[in-house]
C-alpha cells in the first residue's frame, strides 16, 4: 500500500505542470512578502474630464519581488485568493492607502483615494470595522475614501453587496461600481446600491475611436448614471481622440495612460505638483 502510493504520488508530480508548480512557489513567497513588506501601493490619477484637475487616484497593488522585480496584481490576487491570503492582503491595502492618504494631506495634497474591494472582503463581517480603525487610525475623513468593487462581484451575491454596501455607506465611504458593462446589473439594482461613482469598462473606451457601437453603448452608460445621480469614470483612457469623444458625451473623469501610468505615492506627489505650476 505504501508503495502504490508513493508511486500515486510520483505520477501527481509528473502531471503537475509548470503552471501549477510556477504557482505553489509564488503562493509561498506570497505569504512571507506581506510580513516582508514586498506590496506596494502605486497610485493613478482620475482627472476631472472638463479642467483636467486630479479629482483623486486609484491604489493599484504591485508585489516587489527580490527576483522577479515588480509583479501585477492579476498574477498573484488569484493565488492570494485561492490560498486564503486575500484578506490579509486586502486589510494591508485598507491601512496602507489610509496612511499614505494621510501623508499627502500632509504635504498639502488632498484628494480622494480609491482602493479595490474583493469579494472575500465584501464577506468579511469585519470590513466596515476594519475600515472605520483605519481612517480613524489615520485621520481620514470617511468620504476621502472611495471603494470600488467590480460589477461582476456585487452581482455575484447580491444580499452580501446590499449588507457590505449598506455598511460601507452609513459610514460615510464612497463606493463606486468598477468595470461596468461586463457584468448584467439589473437597472432596479443598480438603483437599490448606495453607489456615487460608475467606472466603464476599459474594453468599450479601446474601442470608442473605431467602433460606433461601443461609442452608442458609452453614451447610453453616461445618461443612465447621470440619470441615476452617480458620476462616471471611464478608464483606459489612451488616445486624443478616446479623451474628446468622452468629453463630448459628459463622462466627468478621465483615467489612463495618456494622462498617468500608476506610480509610487512620492511620484504621484511630484506629478501632481508638477501640473500645479
Ligand atoms: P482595475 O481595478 O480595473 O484597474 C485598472 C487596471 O487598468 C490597472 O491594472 C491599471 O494599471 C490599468 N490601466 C490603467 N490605465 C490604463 C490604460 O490606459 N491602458 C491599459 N491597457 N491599462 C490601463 P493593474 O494595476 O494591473 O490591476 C489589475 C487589476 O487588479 C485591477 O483592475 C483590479 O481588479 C485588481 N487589483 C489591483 N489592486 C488591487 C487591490 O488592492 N485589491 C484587489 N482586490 N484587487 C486589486
Ligand atoms: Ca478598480
Ligand atoms: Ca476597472
Ligand atoms: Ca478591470
């Protein structure tokens, strides 16, 4: 028996692929960067799509990996989420924007900050509470903090969306609907969500320039959150002509490459000086 599976194992290991195992080790190394101080924040400015004033940014996770050099958070947020580690990483963010929130408002800069909620974070009993230490914690009023969760996620569950968002909004945090398009809210939910903001998906801003659909399906998206009193943010803004088509159709803030890739908080600091003079 022991050897039948000893060789049950061996053919296991076999069949592990390179994927798999590329996986197991980064969920290791995962776990120590969070006590190794490894994650970073970088930061990308949402402008104020009329006078190009920064009206906030988004906190964006990067892992500064001692060998691998910086690595984006759609490689290892799966792996965190899959090994449990996704909470811990999740409250790291909370405090981490708070503080540096702080630190700007210090140096004279006040806007609003974004981080990215995920769905194990709407399930945490804890979230609101987390929250309120953190902005407590760091001086922060709570409607500097915006919250994003992607569509897809607040309809996965919706009675889990209604009671985090219904905490989230009591304590006075902004909240906005990330990704919009891709998922299939319902218009009477979209309605029930205490959101302010509404962020269209970078797939239809790609295609805003070539393509009339995308330009008709954008254009409906705006009157409808205007309508429904949200603000909208498109993202992946690129192009000259993606900015003026959505100037155009009254989408309030831009964000993207052609104005800002993410950077660490001390860039963004010079960044934001920089267009003040
Ligand atoms: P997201 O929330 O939709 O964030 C926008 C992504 O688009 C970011 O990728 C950003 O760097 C990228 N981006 C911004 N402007 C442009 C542009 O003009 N062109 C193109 N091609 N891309 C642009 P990033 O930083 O790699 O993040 C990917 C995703 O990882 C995020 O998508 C978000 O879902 C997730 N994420 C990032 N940070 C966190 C976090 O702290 N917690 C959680 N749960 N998820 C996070
Ligand atoms: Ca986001
Ligand atoms: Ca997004
Ligand atoms: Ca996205």
């Amino acid at each position: 028996a022991k050897r039948a599976g000893g060789n049950s194992c061996a053919l296991f290991e076999q069949h592990m692929d390179a994927r798999a195992l590329e996986q197991l080790s980064l969920h290791t190394e995962l776990r120590q960067a969070i006590a190794q101080g490894q994650l970073e924040l970088h930061y990308q400015p949402k402008l104020d799509s009329r006078r190009g004033q920064i009206r906030g940014v988004e906190a964006l996770l990067r892992w500064r990996h001692p060998q691998r050099g910086l690595i984006a958070p759609d490689v290892f947020i799966p792996i965190a989420e899959r090994f449990g580690l996704i909470s811990e990483i999740g409250n790291w963010v909370i405090d981490e924007a708070c503080r540096q929130m702080q630190l700007w408002q210090q140096a004279g800069l006040r806007m609003r900050v974004a981080i990215n909620l995920s769905v194990h974070q709407l399930r945490q009993s804890d979230l609101v509470e987390r929250i309120a230490t953190a902005l407590r914690r760091h001086e922060i009023e709570a409607a500097q903090l915006l919250c994003e969760i992607t569509e897809s996620v607040a309809m996965e569950d919706v009675k889990t969306t209604l009671r985090a968002f219904g905490g989230l909004g009591e304590l006075g945090v902004y909240l906005a609907i990330d990704d919009f398009g891709t998922g299939y809210s319902s218009l009477s939910y979209l309605r029930r969500l205490p959101a302010r903001q509404l962020k269209i998906d970078r797939s239809f801003i790609n295609d805003l320039d070539l393509s009339s659909d995308a330009r008709a399906v954008v254009d409906a998206v705006i009157k409808l959150a205007h309508a429904l009193g949200l603000s909208v943010v498109a993202e992946g803004v690129e192009t000259p002509a993606q900015r003026d088509i959505l100037v155009a159709l009254d989408c309030d803030e831009l964000q993207g490459y052609l104005f800002a890739r993410p950077m660490p908080a001390q860039a963004l600091l010079d960044w934001a000086a920089g267009r003040d003079r």
